[in-house]
C-alpha cells in the first residue's frame, strides 16, 4: 500500500516556508511541522527525520536526522507516516488501540495519554490479544466495518510495565524522543494478525468518576468522537476533506459507539476488562 524507503542521514536544512499545519505537545514544545512541495508533503520532526509522502500517499522517503537511531525512524514510520499517508490514499484511520472480543474486536478511541495503550495491554495479557497500539485501519465491507491489524508491539510508560507486565516480555530498542518502552508481542503479550469485525468502539473520557461508566453515544456526539480521533494528512485540501467527512459519519454509524469512564487506577482494569465484554453481550 505504500512504497518506503531510508535514505542516509543529513542534517536538517532550514525551510523557508511556513508550515501549513503543524501539532504541538501539551507542554507547547513542537513535534511535527507539514509543508507542502511540489510533489507532495514534507513532515519535518525537529532533530529526528523529515519524511517525504508523494501526493497520492503511495510513497514516503524517510531522511534520518544525523544522530537519529533506526529504531526511531521506524517508529516513526509505522505510528505517525503510515496512518497519515493512507489518509490521502482515502483510507480511514483513527487514534485507537484494538483488542479482541468473541466475535470479532473492539476498538478503544483516545487521545494520547488518554489510556488506549494500557487497556490493550491489560487485554492482551489477559485472554484476549491486541490487533494495534494505535492506529486503526477500517475497511468498509457489505456485512460492515473490519479492524485491520497493524504491528505487533505495544508501548507503555514505566509505571503501567512495573505494575501490568511480568517476565517474559520481550522488550524493543528504546526509540530517542521517549521514555516509554516499546514492548513486543509473544506468549505472555498476545497479539492478532488477522482481521476482526469491529463490533464496538469505546470512547475514552477522562470524567473524574470511582467507578467503570459506560453510556451509549448517539448522533453529533457518536460523530466527533469518531472525528475527533481521526488521522489527516491535508486539512486545507477540501476535496480531502469532504471525503474524510464522509466516510468518518459512516463509520460512526455503522460501528456501535459507548463513552467509557473509570478511575484511572491499574485495579480496577479487570473491572473494565469486564463491564466492556459485558456490554458486547448486550449488541
């Protein structure tokens, strides 16, 4: 689906143009600036790579920064370049971690930071496998919306591996710009390669609540929470817009959308684990 490739490491020359769109930490520190060329995008990540995305998304060149490790270019790829470069292919894809359920999957909606990570590792280590960390790919079907796998590594900050992750995982090389460790499936972490129906998806909320909510969200609501979380590579292009539009109000219709609350406390993720699969029961 996309055409990659790495070329060797140059230092980052200064761009003349100003980004048309670029995102920002919480803390205000820049992560990504989006340029436009004359044939396609450039994303500049300060001091890591600039990556280069063809017009139709098929193709990305990776320039690693000198310094730049390959462990984090390549997650850089895979989390940031692969989502973004489908979206111009009109591929649908949202900021979610996916796990398995009894009959198929269920995806988990989120903001970074929101917790999307931590569940499917919970899920993953108990009875269930994950599908994606975050970045879930949609394919619309005649018999409905189907989960696409991504890679099969999870990452967790510090606290959420002392506290969910025993011996037995195999742990990544640590990429430059985090903190967090990249931990890889296996026996212990379980991950799914293959396609699932998307039979739900749960919108993270961040409610202070002391207990697991789960509450049915409808119409414009059921909508942003969908849009909201969704990747976009061009948010000037209209034409791209209109379609992103479109296909994020059918899929919203189409999959079965809750709002999920709970204490952000590691006992109480059986809890969740069950209140969520006791919900599916109710479809």
């Amino acid at each position: 689906m996309i055409a990659y490739r790495v070329m060797r490491a140059r230092p980052q020359a200064g761009i003349s143009k100003t980004p048309f769109h670029k995102y920002e930490f919480d803390d205000g520190r820049l992560w990504t600036e989006f340029y436009r060329t004359g044939s396609g995008y450039l994303l500049r990540f300060p001091g890591l790579a600039d990556f280069e995305i063809s017009a139709d998304g098929a193709e990305v060149i990776a320039h690693p920064s000198l310094g730049a490790d390959d462990a984090t270019v390549e997650h850089l790829y895979l989390n940031q370049l692969v989502p973004l470069a489908l979206s111009r292919q009109g591929q649908p894809t949202f900021h979610a971690s996916v796990v398995t359920a009894p009959g198929g999957a269920v995806a988990f909606l989120g903001r970074s930071g929101a917790g999307k990570s931590t569940l499917a590792a919970s899920f993953a280590l108990n009875d269930g496998a994950f599908l994606t960390d975050d970045g879930l790919l949609v394919e619309e079907t005649a018999k409905g919306c189907i989960a696409l796998p991504s890679h099969a590594s999870l990452r967790l900050w510090e606290d959420s591996v002392e506290a969910l992750v025993g011996d037995g995982i195999t742990q990544a090389s640590q990429i430059s710009y985090s903190s967090k460790a990249r931990l890889l499936a296996g026996k212990a972490l379980a991950y799914n390669d293959e396609p699932q129906p998307l039979l739900a998806a749960f919108a993270l909320g961040d409610v202070d609540t002391d207990s697991v909510e789960i509450s049915t969200m409808n119409g414009l609501k059921r909508y942003m929470a969908w849009l909201e979380n969704s990747f976009l590579l061009d948010i000037e292009d209209n034409e791209l817009l209109a379609r992103h539009f479109e296909w994020t109000h059918r899929i919203s219709g189409k999959v079965p959308t809750f709002a999920l609350n709970y204490p952000r406390e590691y006992g109480m993720l059986p809890l969740v684990r069950g209140t969520v699969r006791q919900r599916l029961k109710s479809l």
